[in-house]
C-alpha cells in the first residue's frame, strides 16, 4: 500500500472519530422536536428489514448485503454476488398496517454493486365519508404508500467503502395524489488485524419538497354572472412538505472466539431533522454463521419520563429482538437460504413484527 493511501485512510479514521465524539457529546441532542410532524413521507424513516431492525438498527457502521440499502448504503458493496430478500412486516400490530418489502444487489465487476428496492405499506379499506354521511355508507377506498429506490456501491479499497441510493417515493389516495425524489449516500471504514472494527457515516431522505394534487382538492361551485347561473371548478393548492432527512453515525466492534463464534457491539446516533435525536445500542450472537441472535435498544430523550408527562416524537423505541437461522445450500459457491424475525417495541400499539426469506447465491 503506498504512502498516499496510508494517509488518507489515516486521516478518514480520524474524521470518523472525530463526528462520533461530535455526536455523543453535543448539547444538542434532544434533536428539533419542535418540528414534529412537519416532515412528511415518515415512511422512509422505517426500516423494512428484519436482520438489522432485530437490535434497533443499531449496525448502520457494519450493515452487510441488501439490508444496507436502507441503513448505509456503502454496506451493500460487501455483497458476495447476489442476494435477494423478501420481507413483510405488521406495522403497529392491531391497526392491520403492513408492509411489503423486496430486494436485490448484484455484483458488478470487481469491486460495484448494483441495488434495487421496493417497499409498499398496506392500510386496508378505509370508509368514504362527508359531512352529510359521516359514518361511511359511499364505499370505501385503499391509501397507498410506495417507495422504490436504485443503488450504487464500491470498494475503494479493503478498508473504504462508499455508496449513494436514488429513491422515488409515492403517496396517493382515491383522488390526491403526491410524488417526490430523495437521495441517500453513505460511506463505511473496516479496520483491525481481523477487520473487527468499523465505523459508517450516512445521510438520508436528502431532497426536494413534495406536494399533494389532483381532484380531491378541487371543488365545483355555481357563480351567478349576469342573472345566469355558471358551474365553475376551483382548485385548491396544498402546502409542500420536507423530506425527513436524518444522519447516522455509527461504530461497531466484533469480538472473535474460536470456530467461527462471535459476539458483535454496535452503536448508532440517529440525527433527526424533524424529532427528538435516538440512539441505539445493540448485541448479537453469532453461531458459525447458523444461528445468530440480537438485542437492541432505541434510546431518546424523555423516554424514561411518565406516560402523562413524555414527549415522545418517534414512534419506535425501546426494546428490539432479533433472530436469524441460516442453512448453507452449496458451500463451495458460499450460497444459503436464511430466515430471519424481528420485534421493535413502539410508542403505541403493539409493536412491529418482521419475517424475511434471505437468499444468497
């Protein structure tokens, strides 16, 4: 390794530091609650995996394969050569909320990855009512919440690995609709005799205001112009929302035993721009790769306070279990098939539950 590169690792290391310490000690951690509820497409803040949200997405310094795609993208250039996840979760369990998820990432060349992502939230029938029928009785209709996104990752070099992630995000009813764009980018440092330390940094949800149309927001209305009567239709403008960007500042440490045993430490900030800071702290347990166990949990400010007197402006934190079973199909080509579960705890409700199939071919 030459003496440029050397150094520039060098100085990238300190960097890294340098914003942890930045983060964990700033007096502003309590984030902007202030701005609570401002920001729309609060979808893009959930994490559809269930790998990494089984210990409160606690790994954003060590996330590995597809589940990087929502986490810190730079993580993805560890793919091996393709992995595909479908995932589903029960979104606030008793509110009949679900969401969709599936993933690929692709090996390009010697060191690229290539990702793609969809993810869909189901709310069921909800009743059309006006003010004339306020209790339904005129059909019903299906919110729909969808986001997709395109990525790409690189290796630098064995320890730098950077990658940036272009989503496009839909929200529509029956009659109103809105579009929008956001752009992540996320780098991550692997350093150790053993590579067992890492350190990522990624910024989120980066774009553009959105801004709901069409015909709900319209509405007919007669003008008497002349003595006659003229229909006219009157359209009404809706206020653009912010994306809600976040970044995490994550670090993690493996501890390694003998036979392919391990135990993982990992912590991450969240910096939210429109709710209270989190951060997260989690374990897992590895098993040669078979079985791999994680504990999680989200902490912010006032968590700990009286349910009377909290001022909670997420909606999940707390507690967060996890669990992986994994079965190598061919060794030889290191392909598998995995199933994995997680539970968040939340703010109401009764958690989030999520099952993912994992392939790695």
């Amino acid at each position: 390794m030459n003496e440029k590169k050397i150094i520039g690792m060098t100085n990238l290391y300190k960097y890294l530091i340098a914003l942890l310490v930045i983060a964990f000690v700033s007096p502003a951690f309590a984030g902007n609650k202030d701005r609570s509820g401002q920001a729309g497409a609060s979808e893009l803040l959930i994490n559809p995996w269930a790998r990494s949200s089984g210990w409160g997405s606690a790994n954003m310094a060590r996330v590995r394969g597809l589940e990087a795609m929502w986490g810190n993208v730079a993580g993805t250039a560890f793919t091996k050569k393709t992995e595909i996840i479908f995932s589903h979760t029960q979104w606030l369990k008793g509110t009949g909320t679900s969401i969709f998820a599936f993933g690929l990432t692709q090996k390009v060349g010697e060191s690229g990855v290539l990702g793609i992502q969809v993810m869909s939230m189901s709310f069921g029938e909800i009743q059309i009512t006006n003010g004339s029928s306020p209790d339904g009785g005129l059909g019903t209709f299906k919110p729909s919440l969808m986001n997709f996104a395109i990525s790409y990752a690189k290796a630098f070099s064995n320890s730098i690995y950077g990658g940036i992630v272009f989503k496009g995000v839909s929200e529509s009813i029956s009659d109103v609709t809105a579009f929008g764009f956001a752009i992540d980018a996320g780098i991550q440092y692997v350093t150790g005799e053993h590579d067992q330390m890492a350190f990522g940094v990624a910024l989120k949800n980066v774009g553009p205001q959105m801004k709901f149309s069409g015909d709900g927001l319209s509405f007919k209305d007669l003008i008497e112009m002349k003595g006659v009567d003229n229909g006219y239709t009157f359209e009404q403008r809706s206020q653009g929302f912010e994306m809600p960007t976040m970044l995490t500042i994550g670090a993690s440490y493996d501890f390694l035993f003998g036979g392919d045993y391990s135990l993982v430490l990992a912590g991450t900030f969240f910096s939210n721009s429109f709710s209270k800071d989190q951060f997260a702290l989690g374990v897992e347990g590895n098993l040669k790769n078979w079985v791999m166990l994680r504990i999680g949990y989200t902490y912010e400010q006032g968590i700990w306070d009286d349910i009377e007197t909290a001022e909670k402006t997420n909606l999940s934190s707390g507690l967060s279990l996890g669990a992986t079973v994994q079965v190598p199909i061919n060794k030889e080509k290191g392909s598998s098939f995995g199933i994995d579960y997680s539970y968040r705890e939340s703010v109401s409700f009764n958690g989030n539950h999520s099952l993912g199939i994992v392939l790695n071919f």
